[in-house]
C-alpha cells in the first residue's frame, strides 16, 4: 500500500508570498492532519480535516488554512509569508471514522521543507 | 490544554547499555500516549503505544499515571536505535469529534560504538 505523499518536497518563497503545499493520504484513509515541525518549537498541530472538514484547529494565525478535497486529499496554504514560517510541514493519514473512541494510528509523510528568504 | 515535556534534547550512550528515554505529561483526562521514532531520513512513525503494552525492537514504555511519565526504555542499546524519539499524547478534542497528537520537542538519541 503506497504511503502518504507530500508535494512538493522543497520550497523556496520570499515573505510576502504565498504557498500551497498538498498532501495525498493513504488509500481509505478519511482524515488528513498537518504538523509544523521547527528546531524551536518541535512538531506542532496545525489542523485536521475529515470528510472535507476541518475538524480541529491548533494555534496558529488565520494565514495558515487548509482544505480538503472529496478524495481525501488535502492541501494547507499560508499566506503573507513571513521567515519564521521556515519550517518542515507533515501531513499525516488515519483511518479516523466519525463517532469512533478509539485512536487511529497517523501515518506520516515525508514533509515539504519549506524555506522563507 | 495537554502538555508533553521530554527533559533531555540529546542522550548518549553506549552500546549494549540501557537506555531509558524520558516523558512526562500533562493533561486532565485519561491520555493515550505513545513513542514515535524518526531514523535519519526517513519519516517519523509509531514505534509503540501504551494500550497495546507490546515491545517493539527491544523498546517498552510504562505509563506511570502517578507521576505523568511514560518513560521509553530499553535494556541494551544497540547502534541501528540511534534516532529522534518523539513522546505523544493524544487527546480527544471534545465536541468535535477529533483526536490531534501534541508531541515533546524529541531526544536525540545516540549508541556509541
């Protein structure tokens, strides 16, 4: 079964710009959350969609959304750039069913390293 | 809110020595913790949870609810165990339905030779 799938790997924007990152979840997979992951700060949660919804947000400004699409793919934009949003981006899969008690397993993609000039 | 704190950033020891790799936590409810493993290279995935009680790679972690840890340990350290170590927690956020992982900032560990 093939992975998660982040495209793409490597990005370089100046501040100011904007950039969407996209992710491709497992097959059967329904919910998508995405991670920032900086030397700092550590991987943080950024948002997780299911069935085209986001259903929980971090804390994080309202330049950074997401969306998902009816195949489960889902993609994040951040807005205005600014150099401290260098950071590598995870996406991660679960099988996560509406109404389920137990914790779904996240698998990770690679990540997009995103790089702010 | 939940929190997860990982004490030590870098961890050295030799090979063939225990290790033990530290986690402790924060949070109100009942937490589902766990222990995800970044080898260089390659993406971060599960290396065990604290529901299942397995041993995975030599590796097993004890939730502690007494003292909020979830210390990752193992006897004897081998060289391939060299990598970041993250702790999780996962919350279930109430009303909607999700559960997000709140991670430690990671232990870099690493076997010496």
């Amino acid at each position: 079964k093939a992975g998660v799938t982040q495209t793409p790997r490597y990005l370089i924007k100046t501040r100011g710009q904007q950039v969407t990152l996209s992710c491709s979840p497992i097959s059967g997979h329904r919910s998508v959350s995405w991670y920032q992951q900086t030397p700092g700060q550590g991987l943080q949660f950024l948002f997780e969609y299911f069935s085209e919804t986001q259903r929980n947000k971090g804390n994080f400004p309202g330049r950074f959304s997401g969306r998902q699409f009816s195949n489960s793919r889902s993609e994040m934009n951040v807005s205005t750039l600014e150099l401290g949003d260098s950071a590598l981006y995870l996406c991660a899969s679960s099988k996560a069913v509406t109404g389920t008690s137990g914790y779904n397993e996240q698998f990770f993609g690679p990540g997009t390293r995103l790089t702010v000039l | 809110a939940q929190r997860v704190t990982q004490p030590e950033k870098l961890l050295s020891v030799f090979k063939g020595a225990p290790v033990e790799l530290k986690c402790n936590y924060s949070y109100s409810g009942s937490p589902e913790l766990f222990w995800y493993v970044q080898y260089s290279r390659q993406r971060l995935q599960l290396l065990l949870r604290h529901i299942s009680r397995e041993s995975i790679k030599g590796f097993t972690a004890d939730l502690n609810k007494g003292e909020t840890s979830f210390h990752l340990k193992k006897p004897f350290a081998q060289e391939e165990d060299s990598a970041m170590y993250y702790c999780a927690l996962s919350a279930r956020d109430s009303g909607a339905g999700s559960y997000q992982l709140t991670f430690g900032k990671g232990t870099k560990l690493s076997v010496i030779p």
